[in-house]
C-alpha cells in the first residue's frame, strides 16, 4: 500500500521547521513505526506519570505500531497489553516504589543508557520518546551512539516540585538545580509535546515554539473504566450518607494535601457531617503522619479517612462514592491524571484556577480562584450546597475528557507527531516504505488535523465571581 505523506523538509532534524509540521494525508496511515520510549521511572505504577506514559504505550501499541519500554527494574503487577518492556539489571534490592528522587535513581539512569542502546540496536528501532527530566539526560547520552531522533516529552517543570521532595538538604541548591535542568533539558529533544497549556506556555517562554508539538492530551481507556457501586461501597467504608470529599493519588508535599486539609475546616462549618476521603496510591508513612498531625492541630481529625486501595481498579470504583473531588496543587504544570479519572467517572472536580488548561470554569469544573485554603474551601462548599450544580459539572467534565481525552485520539496525534519528528531524517524513505499496520486499517479515521493548535493563552480560563 502506497503512503500519502509529505516529502521530508530540508530542514535539520534538531531545529525542526514548520514545513515538517504539515499533517500526514490521509489522517491516520502512517506506516508502521518502531518506538523506543524511555522511561525513567518505576513502571508501571498506578500514578502521574508512568500512568499516563502507560496509556500512550497502550494505544500506540493498539495501532499496530512496536512499542518497547525501557525502564527501571521495578513497577507494580498491572496489566499493559502489547507493549515490550525491558528492565535494567537489578543491582539493589530494591522493591519500593517512591516518587521523586532517590540515592539509587541516578545509579538506575546510568543503567538505562546501556540497556536502551542494546534495544535500539537489536530492535533497530526508528526514534526515541523520552519522558521526563531524568529519561531526556538518558536520551542526550544514547543518542551519539544510535543516531535517532528525540521527541521529549514534557510532563512537569523542576522549579515547581524538586525542592519540595526534601531530598537536598540546601533548598537554595535544589532550587539552583532545578533553574538549571530547567533551562537544559527540553533542549535535548529534536522536538518537543507538551502535556498541558501551561507546559506548551513553559516550552515558548525557553524559545522552544519552532521545535514544538501542539499539545498532546492525556489519554485514558474509556472501553475498560471499572464502575464502582456507590452505596454498596460506602457501606464497605463506613460510611452512609455524609457528604464525602475525594482526593486520589500520591500524597507527597508537592500534592499540597494541606490546602485541602485546611478546606475542610470552612466546609465542616457549612456540613459539620462532611468527611474528606484520601485514597493514596502508594503507602507514604512519613506524609499520612503530616496529614494526620495537621488534622489533629485544626481539630478535624475525625473528619479525616485516609485509605490505600489494593490495586489501580478498586482506587477507581471507589471514585464513585465522592460528592466533590479535589486537585489541590496551585499552579499544576500539567493535566493531572487523577483529574481525568475524576472526570471520567462523573464526579464533579474542584482545582485552583491557576491550574485551569484548557477547562471551563462552570460548564466542566469548579475552580478556586485564589491559591489559598480558604478559597479552596469555599468553593468546595460553593459545589456540595447545590445539587444542580454538581450534576452539571459531572455530565460536563465526562463530555469533556470523552471529546478530548480518549486514548485512541490521543495516539493517533502522537503517531503524527513520530512522523513529523523521523521526515527530515535519512532513514524515513525507508520507514515510509513499510506497509500501514493492519490493525491501523481496521480502525476509523480519526482526523484531528483540520483544527489548528491552541495559541498558549486561548485555553486558559479563570475563575469568575
């Protein structure tokens, strides 16, 4: 079969051009690709990152491309349908799974560059994805040796969160660190896909807008979202009909758990019967200690339940109990997984309005206007006393995040975008030869071209009055 691409621009695979960004036609034949994603990171793990990094590999594999996954030697047992992952070497011991950084991550990010320049050459694979700060350096030092292109993936920005894991003890030296990487490490890719409005907005502020994506949405599995029960599974928590305030995912200080603690104390005044539901991810005994010592300080402990949930599908059933569910990190960089889950199961959500991309204050969400606890609350409160309300925002943000969030939509933009990142390169006329995957012809057309991409301000919406 015969492949209806563009030429290759003469433009240098480093600096891209806005010639290499013209859509493939038809939408959706590219031919079948070979993909190195690097993934810097326990996988794969029920949260943020290696969660969204899951459901891209997933759908890009669903397309019939080959997808292989280098990552460290530990994750947690979830399924991940038809993707190949290749571990380093375990040289620790260690089996837990913590977020941020470790005295072991940069032993394990040394050890992927030698593991993924053995599978880019016994797979002869086509191009590099890597995800993160730590998965870019490992990229910088693979790609000399493979000659492949880059396609960074930009999931978070240092300054907002690598002073908070406390792991250097000088909190001008991380916050030193963090300007620096910052600064250095989207440069690495030959192209750059930013995950969110703010991180495209990030991206064009480091001069990054010629060599840049538009944005790439997260996407879930909207075919296998597990439903939870809600009366039955109050009934299993203890509870009944009390208003229930949901947060679900890692609760380490960056997640600003004590915004929403705080909240709660303007919302008990308002439903003195209110509970607020943690559903962490990973058991983080250090952070459920600061949680419940705050709690203690402002009198509300027995208005707090913190749960971990044995596996990924029972921490979504369990979504369905909540009457309001919260992301309360100011300044979000990116499109909170957690927020899409919500979303997903109906649950009406409130964030700050200075983490709104691409959201509607009203239609699909309820945003705080001020980054403070008590705006935090009275806008949970302002959802709870409004029954009409909740509902609209639930049905709201549902329709939302199934137009705009759908994992196979999401591939398809991120296979063009592998398209556009290998058509200056010499070995597309190769890779343009091969034939479309034949599942990829199954599929119906799914054409997100014609829309031209978001300006970085044009999504962002407020808060109003």
């Amino acid at each position: 079969m015969s492949i209806a691409i563009p030429a290759p621009s003469r433009a240098s695979s480093r600096n891209g051009s806005r010639r290499s960004q013209r859509r493939l036609d038809p939408p959706h034949l590219e031919p079948k690709l070979k993909v190195c994603v690097l993934a810097a990171c326990p996988f794969p793990a029920n949260h943020g990152t290696p969660g969204s990094i899951r459901e891209l590999c997933e759908a890009t594999a669903a397309r019939g491309h080959e997808v292989h996954v280098v990552t460290y030697h530990l994750g947690q047992d979830l399924p991940l349908r038809g993707v190949h992952v290749h571990r380093i070497p375990d040289w620790t011991g260690e089996k837990t799974i913590k977020v941020g950084p470790t005295k072991y991550r940069p032993l394990y990010d040394f050890q992927m560059i030698f593991t993924a320049l053995r599978v880019i050459r016994q797979h002869k694979l086509d191009l590099i994805h890597a995800h993160g700060y730590e998965s870019a350096l490992v990229a910088a030092c693979v790609r000399p040796f493979v000659r492949r292109p880059v396609l960074y993936s930009a999931h978070n920005r240092m300054g907002d969160e690598l002073a908070s894991y406390n792991f250097f003890k000088s909190k001008r030296f991380a916050n030193g660190l963090a300007w620096l990487l910052d600064r250095t490490v989207p440069r690495i890719g030959n192209r750059c896909i930013p995950h969110s409005v703010n991180l495209q907005e990030f991206l064009v502020a480091r001069g990054l807008a010629e060599r840049s994506e538009p944005v790439l949405n997260f996407g879930i599995d909207f075919e296998d979202q597990p439903r939870g029960n809600r009366e039955r599974l109050r009934r299993e928590c203890g509870l009944t009909d009390e208003p229930i305030v949901l947060y679900s995912g890692v609760i380490d200080q960056f997640q600003r758990l004590d915004l929403l603690v705080g909240a709660m104390v303007p919302v008990l005044k308002r439903f003195p019967r209110a509970k607020l539901l943690i559903l962490a991810n990973i058991h983080n005994p250090t952070h459920e200690a600061a949680i419940r010592k705050q709690a203690d300080e402002l009198g509300i402990a027995n208005s707090i339940l913190l749960k971990t949930p044995t596996d990924m599908e029972m921490g979504l059933r369990l979504l369905s109990i909540s009457d309001v569910a919260v992301v309360p990190r100011p300044v979000t960089p990116g499109f909170p997984i957690k927020l899409l889950n919500y979303m997903a199961a109906q649950r009406p959500s409130v964030i700050f309005a200075s983490s709104a991309s691409g959201v509607s204050h009203g239609d699909n969400i309820w945003l705080a206007a001020e980054d403070t606890a008590e705006s935090l609350g009275g806008a949970i409160t302002r959802v709870l006393r409004d029954s009409q309300l909740r509902h609209r925002i639930a049905e709201g943000g549902y329709q939302f995040v199934r137009e705009r969030h759908d994992r196979r939509a999401v591939a398809a933009q991120l296979c063009q975008a592998y398209c556009r990142l290998l058509m200056p390169t010499r070995r597309w006329k190769e890779i343009s030869t091969r034939p479309a995957p034949l599942h990829l012809l199954e599929m119906p057309a799914l054409n997100l071209w014609d829309v031209a991409p978001a300006r970085p301000q044009e999504e962002r919406l407020h808060a109003t009055a």
